[in-house]
C-alpha cells in the first residue's frame, strides 16, 4: 500500500513539474515571422534554403530562452507558404500573412513573385524581404521591400570584371529561359559586360524552362565560340543539364551564373563537367565566418541531414528584422517605425569575425537603404563542393 502511494505521489510530481516546465515555456508570447517562397519544382532549392535558415535559427533562438525585443522576450514562429513559383499563389501566401497579423515576411524568391504581393504588402503593412532583382521594388515611391541578397547588376559586373582581369575574358554569349526573370537578368548582364568593352557574341537565345534535351538550343552559341557562357537566372535544375549539354558540345570555355546554386545537385546532375563552374554564393566563407555561423551550419545540417551553401546568404533575413526590431521595438506593429529606424540602423554582425556589422544599403543602387548589406561571395564549384573565387562588397 506504501509502495502504491508512493508511486502515486512520484508520478504525480512528475506531471507537476512537466506542466510547470510547459506553462514556464509558454510564458514567452510567440512573434510570428512569415515566409513566402518556391519550396517545390525547378527553383525549390532558392526557397527551400530560405525556410530551412529560417526554421534553424528560429529554433536555436527558442532553445536560449528567446529574443528579447524592448521588455518583451519572444518565441520565434516560422509560418510558411509554398508559392510554387506561381505569382498567383504568392499573393495568397501574403493574404494569409496578413490574415494572422504578420508584419514581417522574407520573400518571394523570383521576381514576378516579389510584384505581384507589392500591392498586398503595401495595404497591409507588410515589410518582406524579396530574393528579387527589380529595381522598382525598392526605389521610391516603393518602400516595404527589402532586397535581401546581392543583386545579378550588382554580382553580374564584379564577376565579368574579375574574369576579364585574371582569366582573359574578351568574349562572351549569354542564354536565359523564356522567363521574365532569366530574361531581365541576361539584359542587365548584357548590359554590364558591354560597359566592361566585352564583346557579347550571343544575347537572344532561350529555352523553355521543361527543356530537358539542350543540345540544339545551344548549338548556334557554341560557333561563336566565347570565352564566357553566362547561364542567366538559371535554376539550381537548369543549370547541370545546361553544362553537361555545353561540355558534349565541346565547349572548354568557362561557365557562370549569378544565381546561387547547390553544390550536391550540380555533382548528380553534371559531376565532373561542372567543374569550374562560377556562380554567387552564401555570404561567408571559412575565412570570414564567425563561430555563429559555423554553429548555425551544424545547427542546420543536424536538422535536415545536409546544408546548402546558399544559406550563409539565407540566414540574414531573419536576423535583421529581429534585430532592427529590438533596436525600435515600437516597430514589432508600425512598419513605418521600422522604416525610418533602418535609416540609421547597425548592429554587429554575428556570422562574420572581426568588426563587420549588419546596416541596410541600397542608396548607390535605388535612391534608399532598402538592401541588406551581405557580403558578395563569388565561387567555383571543383569536385563535388563549392571553393571561394573572391569577396566583394556592394552598396
């Protein structure tokens, strides 16, 4: 009967204590932070890398205790919506976003996405963080768009410039799908490589983004043998069938992009033909990186079983809207506090060593701080990984 009643009482204060573990945890009020972005098909590996960096820090900050914001501490919710790359999905994805009271949403990743939700953030008091290059996203009278990498006009230029300088370029030819988005990135590469005295020998061919033989699409810029093919805007699917396609044809010139790309499905999709490969990468390197970010990589890589090197550029998202909303709390409900608090906005940087801060950039580029400052790393795929070419800054 003892032994009985005590087993009882153990329990009982073992239920005790996990509820008061549970209502100790619950204690935080939960800070939602939306994401908004292609996780599915040709492009899923841009959003994936996006809510995956998202979901890694948002549950380190959680395991802390928290993100404290003024007198406030706050859980961190990750609510997230597959867009399918579709215009039209991603302006349901911000209506559900503004639906459950979310202010602060990072994408869309492409840029028929990141237009179409402008009117949806704008009446609802949405600031979003687009992977899109347009310029009218975030020059005035826009002003809730954040671009939150390094843009193709501004990669584009340090890529060609680098490549004339050190590899010889003179020539290069450029294919893009027939997508607004390749499309408006091949003509600001274009643009970029004639105001660098390139000679561009091919700038109109396309392909449609279900190619799957690109043999004959790429034939014709193959007799104008270039010293450079610029794969615009390409998808992390496009681009090994693109190389592969490329090197059969013979072609031992180089290869770039500046769109960031995956590492693993460059080595299924084209292996040892993708070497030498130029493409933008995450904004770290193991030369610059911060014991953060190094933990924010094993943090990543224990909870989805690998890590995409684009998430070093993925992962600032999340921390400047905390940040600049700890730096103004009253920005948490007021998008137009956040606005005016990222005139002046720096906070140090805790994925790079030495002094580096997180600031917003963008006046050179459109009239107004609207860009997070990243670094741009540029690399080189070689055997299965992605090695560093150069580092850069861009404002």
């Amino acid at each position: 009967m003892k032994r009985r009643n005590l087993l009882k009482s153990t329990l009982s204060a073992a239920v005790l204590a996990s509820v008061a573990a549970g209502a100790a945890w619950a204690e935080n009020p939960v800070l939602k932070i939306g994401f908004v972005g292609v996780t599915s098909g040709p492009a899923a590996a841009w959003g994936i890398s996006n809510q995956r960096s998202m979901e890694t820090r948002a549950e380190w900050i959680n395991e802390i205790g928290g993100y404290k914001i003024g007198d406030t501490t706050y859980d961190i919710e990750i609510v997230s919506f597959d867009d399918q790359k579709d215009p039209k999905r991603a302006v349901a994805g911000m209506e559900k976003m503004a639906q459950e009271g979310i202010h602060y949403v990072v994408g869309p990743n492409v840029d028929d996405g990141a237009a179409a939700v402008r009117p949806v953030a704008e009446s609802n008091g949405i600031m979003y963080f687009p992977y899109a290059f347009p310029k009218s996203l975030y020059q005035a009278p826009a002003s809730n768009a954040v671009l939150g990498m390094v843009a193709n006009y501004q990669s584009g230029p340090a890529i060609y410039k680098h490549l004339r300088d050190n590899n010889g370029v003179k020539t290069v030819a450029f294919i893009a799908a027939n997508e607004s988005d390749p499309l408006s990135q091949r003509d600001g590469g274009v643009e970029a490589a004639k105001a660098l005295d390139l000679d561009v020998v091919s700038d109109s061919v396309t392909y449609q983004v279900d190619t799957t033989d690109f043999t004959p699409v790429l034939t014709p810029i193959m007799r104008a043998k270039p010293d450079l093919l610029v794969l615009s805007g390409v998808s992390p699917a496009n681009a090994p069938q693109l190389i592969r396609s490329a090197r059969e044809l013979g072609f031992s010139g180089l290869i770039s992009t500046e769109t960031a790309q995956d590492a693993q499905v460059l080595r299924e999709g084209a292996g040892d033909m993708a070497n030498g490969f130029i493409s933008v990468g995450g904004a770290s390197t193991p030369e610059i990186a911060s014991d953060m970010m190094n933990e924010f990589v094993e943090r990543y890589t224990d909870m989805f079983g690998e890590y995409n090197d684009e998430s070093n550029t993925k992962v600032y998202a999340l921390e400047y809207i905390l940040e600049t909303l700890k730096a103004n709390p009253a920005a948490i409900d007021d998008v137009e506090a956040y606005k005016v608090t990222m005139d002046t906005f720096e906070a140090p940087n805790p994925y790079m060593q030495g002094d580096a801060v997180l600031k917003y950039v963008g006046d050179f580029s459109f009239g107004q701080k609207r860009q997070v400052a990243v670094p741009l790393v540029v690399n080189v795929y070689q055997d299965g990984a992605f090695e560093t070419m150069f580092i850069a800054e861009v404002d």
